[in-house]
C-alpha cells in the first residue's frame, strides 16, 4: 500500500434469509439441492494450478441417504503432500508480498460470491454432505462465512493499525509479517464457515497453506474452492489435500518450514497432533503457531427463580439444533427440583413436535448425524442408559440407520451427577439431565466446575441477580463463551468471538483479531534520523 491510507467498508453481519415457503431463496436452493443430488461430482486435489486426480478414490454419500453416492474424491499419496508443501513455499514468495489491499479485495470478493451467485450452492451442498437443514445451512455456511471474510479483512487492517509510539529523531514501526513457511489447516465435518475459514484466515494475513478438509465435509469443501478461485486466490496459495489424516499430518510436520497449525476438531487428536509437533520440534526453522479448537461438554445451569419455559426452549434448541453436532451444543443440564418436572414436560412436548428426515423436505427439523461411526456410538450410549440404574431415558431413545444415519433426539435423566454422559463428548442429539436439591445451589455450581475436562460454552439461566453474579464468578473458568438467559450456541463473528479453554483449546477466538495475530509474526523497523557520530555518552565527562 504505497500510495494511500485504506478504509475497508465497515463490516456489518450478513442477514440470515427466511427460506419461508414460496420465497426465491427457498425456490433456488431446492433447485440447487435437487441438481446435486442426482450429480456426479468427481474431486480432485487442488495443488497449485493442478488437479490431480490420483485414481485412489472414495465415494460421497449423503448421511440421511447414505447408499446414494454424488461423487467421488482422489486420496492424496505422500508424493502429493510433499507436492503441496513445496507449492505452498514457492506461492509464498509472491504472496507473502503482495499488498494487503489485493488479499483484502479477493477475501471480500469471495464473501460477495457467497452472498450472491454462490449462496444456495453453498447452501445445498452443506444439505447435501454434512445434512444441515436449510436453516442450520444457511447461518453456518452462507451467513457466517460471510461474516469471518468480511469481518477478518476489517481486523486485518486494525492489526495493522497498531503502531507503536515514536519519539524525537526516531522513527519506530512495526510491519505484521505472515509466518515464515507455511500454515497447515485442518479442519471438521460440523461447519462450512470454519472449513474455509481456518484456511482463508491464515491467507488473508499473508500466509500460504496446506489445508486437509474431514472426508464427510468434502462435497462442500469443493465449493468453497470454486468461490477461492473465481475470487481470485492465486494458485499455491490454499492446496487441498484428502485422505489418509495421519499419513497427511505426518508428512507435513516432518516438513522444517511447517510453521503453525489452525486445527477444529476434536481433542483426542488435537493433542496427538501437538505431541507430534513436540518431538519435530528440533527440525523446524521457527517455533510453530499451534491453534487448535476442539471437544466441548457444554452445560445448561438453572436457577429455581428460572422461567422453566425458556430453559426448555434453550435446551431443545441448544442440544438438538444440527442434531447435537455443534462444539457448542448444550449436553448436560441441571434443573433444581422445583423446575424439573415443568421444564421437562417442555422439553418432551418440543421433542415430540420435531419432525425427523431429509433436508430436502424443509419442514424436518431434525435430520441425520454425520456417519455410520457416530451413529453407532450414539445408540451404544443410548442403548448403555437403557440398561443402567442410575439412568432414564425420559424422551426419544431410538434409532434406525437404514436409510439414513438417523437418531431420535434424546434425553437421559440420571440420579448420577457423574454418569458418563454427563462427562463425555457424544457429539450427537443426546441431553443427560441432572435434578439438584434447589437449596444446593452453591454445590451444584462447584459441580458444573468439576465435572468435565472441557471449557467450550454454557449457560446460565436465572431471573435472580445475585445467583446470576454467583455463577458468573464460580463458573469463571468453565467456559470461553458464557451465556446468560440463552442457549449456549449460535455464536455470531463479530458479536461473540468464538473459543474455549482447558481440552476445549488455545482459546485464540475465531472471528476476531487475536485470531489473526497468531498468523503474523511482527517485525520492528527503528529508524534513526540522524545517526550519532561519536561514541561518548556526555556522562563520560
Ligand atoms: P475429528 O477430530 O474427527 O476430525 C477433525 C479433522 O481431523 C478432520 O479433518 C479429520 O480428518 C482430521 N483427523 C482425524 N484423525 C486425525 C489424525 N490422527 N491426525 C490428524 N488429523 C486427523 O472431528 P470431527 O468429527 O470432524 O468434528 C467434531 C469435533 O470437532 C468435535 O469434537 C467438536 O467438538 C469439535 N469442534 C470444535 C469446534 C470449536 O470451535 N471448539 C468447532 C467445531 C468442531
């Protein structure tokens, strides 16, 4: 930017469209769904200006019909990993360069696609691959990944803006340099917007990247790439690779100029990755950026002055919306005795009027979990409750996989605070509830405390203060996004910068500046104006 001080236009978040009956927006993303549903789409890798289509191939499936197939994907060899990585550090050379003002202009150009042209693609096949409801679609893969692209490039400038203060004579400025090397991304199944994102961010700011989308997000993935290439995102820049998760990560942390990680997923594997990076350590150039999102065992506390209607309301929305496959979903809740019943009643009523089915038929609220695994874990952990005595289950409880990886939303009352579906990530449409003694208010914030690893979100509801400012304070640590008299999902960029701490991860917030200033390494500039020419300080005499 050598000719002038640039404004971005202000962000401001994307407007989520209604899709109700006989609205265009619905027309167009019926018609999108339909067209990919009978498709055949065939995804190579995307390495540099190649695609490559190795042969090695999987198909794609849709989970709510899992024996239709819509395409295929090419699974990378270590030859294209290696490929990828030296792409990355060659694109690097021009990108690393380029004005900030060029990479701003291609990321909001992207967002435009998205809102736009791309908007009900996009939808669709977030329908299609990971069976989100259009609604669900629609803020995940139009609206938030709208707002990371739009919001990210105002950030970007405000990093930038950060100058430090300069005095006589001298001159003192600081220049935000990507990373040097290059930036591996790995992201979920559960969300479009963080698939491009964890990719694009670290772009934005400079870097180049290998990025590894889930297999079961892989037929939106392709379309995140269709809108990076018509915005202009130049070849080298993001690489996509598929296939073997460990073979891929094994190759690019033996690389010496691997330089940092943006990971989503889940914590088991998050933690492999880092111990990895721990024994490369002495093999790389630079100290590598690890920023990792992962697990979350998000809670649901009400207090007896709560209105038992909208903690119902919050945990049949919190804990069922995507089917539970939210980081942030709402998986364990304690009611005091006096609500219990009334606010369970609700929760049955609601769950009873969900409908259950295809994304395409737009009425379903419910559709299916991602894969056979999920699937089969989320009925080990019902059928467990079936059998347990310490367990009920008071609504759903069933399943059926035969055409879809279906499973009825479920809650399991336990007389057991500790049971295991109070403590462990199921990440799928199962609520454990526990019914506290309202006069144990105090204990049963320590419980909330001490009962999972995880810190991602929560929620309190209370319509008294001072029990709101007593939870406020004993759950300081418990989550990164805290929510009070709301459900504990539906983060939006800009507003709730996203992120949890303890096995929930690095906490780097998604969605906002902090984020991006993990892919910048700065450089001091201290310029002096006029130089001294002798040594001596006057105290010498
Ligand atoms: P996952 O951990 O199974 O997969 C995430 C990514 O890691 C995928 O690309 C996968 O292929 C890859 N992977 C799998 N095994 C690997 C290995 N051994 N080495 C390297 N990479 C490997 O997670 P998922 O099922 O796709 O997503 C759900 C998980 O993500 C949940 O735990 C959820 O809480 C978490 N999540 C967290 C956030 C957040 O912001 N905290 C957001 C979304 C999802």
């Amino acid at each position: 930017m050598g000719k002038g001080f640039f404004n971005v236009p202000e962000p401001v978040n994307e407007p989520v469209k209604s899709y109700a009956p006989g609205s265009p927006e619905r027309e167009a993303v019926a018609k999108q769904y339909k067209s990919y549903y009978n498709s055949s789409v065939d995804v190579p890798l995307y390495i540099g200006s190649e695609e490559i289509k190795t042969g090695n191939t999987k198909n794609m499936s849709l989970p709510h019909d899992h024996k239709h197939v819509v395409g295929t994907y090419h699974l990378a060899e270590k030859q294209h990993v290696d490929k990828a990585i030296s792409t990355a550090l060659e694109a690097r050379k021009k990108w690393a360069q380029t004005p900030w003002e060029q990479r701003a202009a291609i990321f909001l150009r992207a967002a435009d696609l998205i809102a736009g042209p791309y908007r009900a693609k996009i939808n669709a096949a977030t329908m299609v691959a990971q069976s989100k409801t259009i609604h669900q679609a629609e803020i995940d893969a139009a609206c938030e990944l709208i707002d990371f692209l739009r919001f990210n490039v105002k950030f970007m400038t405000d990093i930038y803006a950060e100058q430090p203060v300069s005095s006589n004579g001298i001159w003192n400025r600081v220049e935000y340099r990507p990373l040097e090397g290059f930036i591996y991304a790995i992201t979920p199944f559960n969300f479009t917007a963080i698939a491009a994102n964890l990719p694009a961010s670290a772009a934005l700011m400079g870097n180049t990247v290998v990025w590894k989308p889930s297999d079961h997000q892989i037929f939106s993935a392709k379309v995140i790439v269709d809108v990076f290439k018509e915005a202009g995102v130049p070849d080298g820049v993001i690489n996509v690779v598929y296939g073997d998760p460990i073979m891929i990560t094994d190759t690019v942390l033996a690389s010496p100029d691997f330089s940092g990680i943006h990971f989503t997923g889940s914590t088991f594997i998050f933690k492999e990755i880092w111990k990895k990076i721990g024994e490369n350590i002495h093999n790389y150039k630079t100290y590598p950026k690890i920023v990792g999102e992962t697990g979350g065992k998000d809670f649901i506390v009400a207090h007896p002055s709560a209105n038992p209607k909208q903690v119902a309301t919050g945990i049949s929305r919190g804990a069922f919306e995507f089917q539970g496959q939210k980081c942030s979903a709402a998986s364990r809740v304690y009611l005091p005795k006096s609500l219990a019943e009334e606010t369970l009643n609700h929760v049955k009523e609601d769950v009873a009027s969900f409908k259950m089915g295809s994304p395409e038929d737009m009425s379903n609220f419910i559709t299916a979990v991602i894969h056979e695994g999920s699937f089969d874990k989320l009925a080990k952990y019902i059928d467990q409750a079936k059998a347990d005595s310490d367990a009920e289950i008071i609504a759903g409880g069933n399943y059926d996989k035969s055409k879809g990886y279906f499973i009825e939303p479920t809650v399991i009352l336990t007389t057991n605070p500790k049971y295991t579906t109070m403590e462990t990530e199921l990440f799928g449409p199962v609520v454990t509830v526990y019914v506290y003694d309202d006069k144990d208010w105090s204990n049963t914030l320590k419980l909330v405390d001490e009962t999972s690893e995880y810190a991602l979100t929560g929620a309190v509801f209370s319509n008294c203060r001072y029990a709101l400012e007593e939870a406020i304070k004993a759950l300081e640590n418990c989550a990164g996004n805290f929510y009070v008299n709301d459900k504990p999902t539906g983060a939006v960029v800009g507003q709730q910068p996203f992120g949890g701490a303890r096995a929930s991860g690095t906490n780097d917030k998604a969605g906002s500046a902090q984020n991006l200033l993990r892919w910048v390494s700065p450089r001091l500039i201290k310029e002096t104006f006029v130089s001294p020419e002798d040594y001596r300080y006057p105290f010498l005499g």
